[in-house]
C-alpha cells in the first residue's frame, strides 16, 4: 500500500511524516505519474487557490478527479478541503468538485483566524483535539455528505468542518499538527474495507 501526499504547496510534509508514523509507505506527489503510484491521496493545508492553480499546471485536476471517481481514498485538510469541494461562497478558483459541499474560505473572521478546539466526531470514542488556522467551514452539504464533526459559532449556529462522502474525508482544521493519526488512519482503513 502506498499513500500519496500532494506536494505543490503547503505543509505536505508533515502528512508524510504522519503516514510514516503509522507503518504506511509515503510518497510526494506532483505528477499524474506519481499519482498512478499511489493507492490513497491526502491534500494537505496551506493556501487553496495556489495549490489549485499549480494542479492545473501540473495537468492534476482531471487525473484526480478519475481516480476519486474509481473510489481512491482522499483526505483532504484545510485548503485540501476546500480544493475537493465544489464550489465556494466567495467565488471561482480551481476545484475538484469531488465532494459535495460549498465552503466558505477564512469562515472564522479575523479576530479568532486560529484557534484549537476539542471537538466530538462521529465514530471516535474520544475526542479530537483540533488546530485551525485561518480555517474554512461548510456552509452546505449535498445528501451524500455526513458530518462528522462540527463547531458552534458565537451566535449558535453549528458549522460542519469534518466531513465524509464515501471514500473522502475533509476536515477544516490539521489533524497532522497535533500527532492525532486517527483520521490518517481512518484514510488507510477505507482501502482495507474493500
Ligand atoms: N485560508 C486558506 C485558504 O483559503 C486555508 C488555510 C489552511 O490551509 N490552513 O486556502
């Protein structure tokens, strides 16, 4: 088994060093040859419009795109949330389109642009301690979308910012900051589930 990390921009690194740390074979990718090596993909943080623009560079978005469609297993954190999304509210950058979701960029504002949070999620019997930083929320999700994580704004309202759609994973916040390798794992475990 072979996981990729996409490696164009953002902290590609730390996915990689994460990975290791859990027994699994990690490889940098930045070509659609690299891709075809790989059996799960993670997308990592850093700054989506960039990380967009440099996939289509690369001739990535489509070969991508196949491979979610042919089920690959994807985990995609921060502005990897964002690049997997279909759209987002404040207007049009490269995405993949591959999760059902519309997101909104630096959701936070900028008084609390990072902050941690333990968070409750669906399936884990104790929480996920969570770093954000200049985070996305979910603003909607399509009916194939579960959430399984969310965070309550200062007036109550609840924002989704971990999410699955079969095969994908996207969270808003870095699990590869904090040594938490649950949601690395769960990643790997999707393959093994057949
Ligand atoms: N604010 C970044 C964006 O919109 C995401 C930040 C991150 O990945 N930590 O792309």
């Amino acid at each position: 088994m072979n996981a990729g990390v996409l490696a164009l921009q953002g902290d590609f690194r730390e996915h990689i060093a994460i990975l290791r740390s859990i027994g699994v074979t990690a490889i940098e990718v930045r070509t659609p040859d690299e891709l075809d090596a790989v059996d799960v993909l993670v997308i990592p943080g850093g700054e989506s419009t960039t990380i967009g623009k440099l996939a289509e560079r690369y001739g990535l978005i489509e070969p991508i795109r196949g491979r979610c469609s042919e089920g690959m297993p994807v985990l995609g954190t921060c502005a990897g949330m964002i690049f997997l999304a279909a759209s987002t509210v404040s207007g049009h950058q490269p995405q993949l389109g591959v999760l059902d979701a519309v997101v909104e960029r630096n959701a936070f504002g900028r008084q609390i642009d990072s902050f941690e949070a333990d968070l409750d999620v669906v399936g884990l019997d104790s929480p996920m301690h969570a770093v954000f930083i200049r985070a996305p929320w979910i603003d909607k999700v399509g009916a194939d979308v579960s959430v399984l994580a969310s965070v309550t704004d200062p007036v109550g309202v609840e924002h989704p910012v971990l999410v699955r759609q079969g095969r994908i994973l996207a969270s808003s916040f870095h699990p590869e900051l904090t040594g938490d390798t649950r949601l690395h794992q769960m990643l790997v475990d999707f393959l093994d589930a057949g």
